[in-house]
C-alpha cells in the first residue's frame, strides 16, 4: 500500500478490483539458508485492490492480497529425517526408508 504508514486504515466498503498484468519477471526468489538449505519463495497475488486516494498526498492507495509459495529446492543429507509412518504410535519409519 501507498501513503504514509501509522494511520489509519483504509475504508474497505468501496474498494475495487483492480486488474493487472505481469510486466518483469516471476517473482521467485532463491534463498541459501545457514543449514545450508535452499527454498524457493514465490508470491502469488490474489487480488488487488484500490481503495480510494490517501487523504494527505492524493496518491491512489492500493491492497495486495498474497501468499507466499515456498518450496525446498535442496538440502543436505544431515537434515534429512526418515518419513514418520502415518497414524503410527511408534514413530516407526515407512518401509524401505530406514
């Protein structure tokens, strides 16, 4: 959102979805953990929407509604954990898995 942070905020009762186009890029970003993991984080946007003009500069002001995709790209071996059996009281791991 535009404008000026800390007030208050905004009327939603007359907000309107504004359409948009994708013009750079894919928005995802790759990022090397200190585990030495890497994800891949995505945004995917919902909506967006105007809603009005804030009253101190003029500006349209604008709401994105998002979630974050995140995805493990890779990971070292140490980090790695056997898959947990469903439903299992155990803890026993699935077959052929340790």
């Amino acid at each position: 959102m535009m404008g000026a942070s800390g007030g208050p905020p905004p009327d939603l009762s007359n907000a309107e979805v504004v359409d948009y186009e994708r013009i750079e890029g894919d928005g995802r970003i790759r990022l090397k953990l200190h585990d030495g993991a890497i994800i891949e984080v995505r945004l995917e946007i919902m909506n967006i929407l105007r809603a009005g003009n804030e009253p101190t500069t003029g500006l349209p002001s604008y709401i994105v509604q998002s979630t974050p995709l995140i995805r493990l790209v890779d990971c070292p071996k140490e980090l790695r954990k056997p898959p947990v059996r469903p439903g299992a009281k155990d803890n026993r791991s699935l077959p052929a898995y340790g």
